[in-house]
C-alpha cells in the first residue's frame, strides 16, 4: 500500500516519530509492524527495507512508526526518513506480527520496554486509553539515558503503575538505576501461571532476558517476545 508523508514530531533526543497518511483505511491490532519501503539515492549495504511497529493507535486516522537515530554509522535509510517532504510516497506491507494483547481481558501481563522497544506498548497503551479497557498491567521500561524518555503522557494517561529504569543517569535523575534484568521484572510482582510478560527492545536484550527468565523458572508460552535487530551486538 502506499502511504504518504504528514510530519514528524521529534520525542526526544536522537528519537522522532513519522505520520503517514495511508490511501485507504488500514486494519491493524496495537502491537503490529510493517515493512517500510523507502527508496532513495544510493542506498547504503542496509537497502531500502525497514520493520517498524505502528507507534499510532489503531484509532488514529495517520499512522505512525517512531524511530532512533544513531549519533554516528547511521545508515542511509534513517537519513532518507530524516529528509522526508511533506507529500512523499513510501510502500507499506500489510500489519503483521502477533505482539498484541491477548483475548482474555483478566490475564496479568508484565511490560518490559529496553529503549525505542517502548513503540508497541505505545501503541497499546493508547488504544487501551481510547477504548477505556482496564487491565491488570505492571511496566517496566529501561533506557541508558533519560533522553531516551519517551511517551510519558501516554503512560501516565492509561494509569499503569510503571517503573522507569536508568543505566547511565545525569547528576539530576532522582528514580531507579540500573538495567533491565530478570530480578527486576520478576519484582515487579510474582508472575501466576497465567501472566504473560512481554518484552520488547534491541535483539541482544531481549535474548539476554530471555535467557535469564527461563533460567528463573517462567514458561516457554508465557513470555512473547518482540526483537529489534540492528541496535547493538550484545547486552
Ligand atoms: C518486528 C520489528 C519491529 C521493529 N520496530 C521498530 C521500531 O518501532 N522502531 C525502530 O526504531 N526500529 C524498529 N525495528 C528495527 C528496525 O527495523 C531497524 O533494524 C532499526 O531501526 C535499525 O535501523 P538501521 O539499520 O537503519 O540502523 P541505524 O538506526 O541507522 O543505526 C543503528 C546502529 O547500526 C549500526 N551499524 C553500523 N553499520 C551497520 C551495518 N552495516 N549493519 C547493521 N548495523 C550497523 C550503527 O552503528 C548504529 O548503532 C523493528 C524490527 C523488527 C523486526
């Protein structure tokens, strides 16, 4: 599908999100992702092709995918999204992915966010805030800097109780330090049989807890998992 360059809107730091307006009404479930075509001059060894989770709400007539930059080696796909005109066409797939919530609205579910893998929960806690559906949710989200701090009115709107986490803070952060780990999500409350948790962020981090929370005992079908690749080689 064709979809067409609104605006975009800078987050905070190095992260931006990018509206689309689509050429007829798109179906999709909060959580989803697509593929991204953007073509442009001499495109780097990374081609033309990108996955982003829709960060828009399916209730929101642009859709949105939001974005980090990196500060060097960026590649040429990310400066061909910086230097978006309003008007330009780029090619959508379908939604696609199974990140979303579950059916059964009572299911305890755990949030863990690393970084620009906050986009899903985005998109959720918004339809959630839209449609005023309430459920069991704790949140977790981690980031190296506060800079990396983003969608806070969305979280604060949809009343989840979340705990932000810093690994690299300034002298000025008053709340929690550190990185995202098994203890900390396993803290947040003692899973049930039925909770799921659901992690999304850089590759390497979402493997490495992964790892971790199986080690600690929670099932194979309780955690689903969303990877981003290309963000880092290890955690
Ligand atoms: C299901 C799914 C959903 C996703 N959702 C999102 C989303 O919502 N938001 C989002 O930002 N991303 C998302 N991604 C990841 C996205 O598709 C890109 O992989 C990511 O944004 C990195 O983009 P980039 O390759 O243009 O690298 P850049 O962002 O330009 O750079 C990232 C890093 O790559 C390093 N690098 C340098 N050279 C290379 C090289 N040759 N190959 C690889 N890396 C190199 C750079 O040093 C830099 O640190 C998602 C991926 C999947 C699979």
């Amino acid at each position: 599908m064709i979809v067409t360059f609104d605006h975009s809107v800078d987050e905070a730091g190095n992260i931006a999100t990018f509206y689309f307006e689509t050429e007829k009404l798109i179906h999709y479930t909060a959580g989803q992702f697509v593929e991204l075509t953007l073509k442009h001059a001499h495109p780097d060894k990374r081609g033309i092709k990108r996955w982003f989770t829709l960060s828009s709400s399916p209730n929101e007539k642009l859709i949105s995918i939001t974005t980090k930059f990196a500060k060097e080696h960026g590649s040429s796909y990310k400066k061909a999204l910086k230097s978006l005109k309003k008007g330009e066409q780029l090619t959508i797939s379908d939604p696609m992915g199974d990140f979303v919530l579950p059916k059964l609205i009572q299911t305890p579910l755990i949030f863990v966010a690393g970084g620009i893998g906050i986009t899903p929960f985005k998109s959720i806690l918004s339809w959630l805030s839209e449609v005023a559906e309430k459920r069991p949710i704790k949140m977790l989200v981690g980031v190296n800097n506060e800079d990396e701090i983003v969608f806070q009115d969305v979280i604060n709107k949809s009343k989840i109780h979340t705990t932000v986490v810093v690994s690299e803070p300034s002298n000025a952060w008053g709340g929690e330090v550190g990185r995202l780990s098994s203890e900390l999500i396993l803290g947040l409350e003692e899973p049930s049989d039925e909770t799921l948790i659901y992690i999304s962020g850089p590759e390497p981090m979402v493997e490495h807890l992964e790892k971790d929370l199986k080690k600690a005992g929670v099932k194979k079908d309780q955690l689903v998992l969303d990877y981003f690749p290309n963000y880092g080689e290890k955690y």
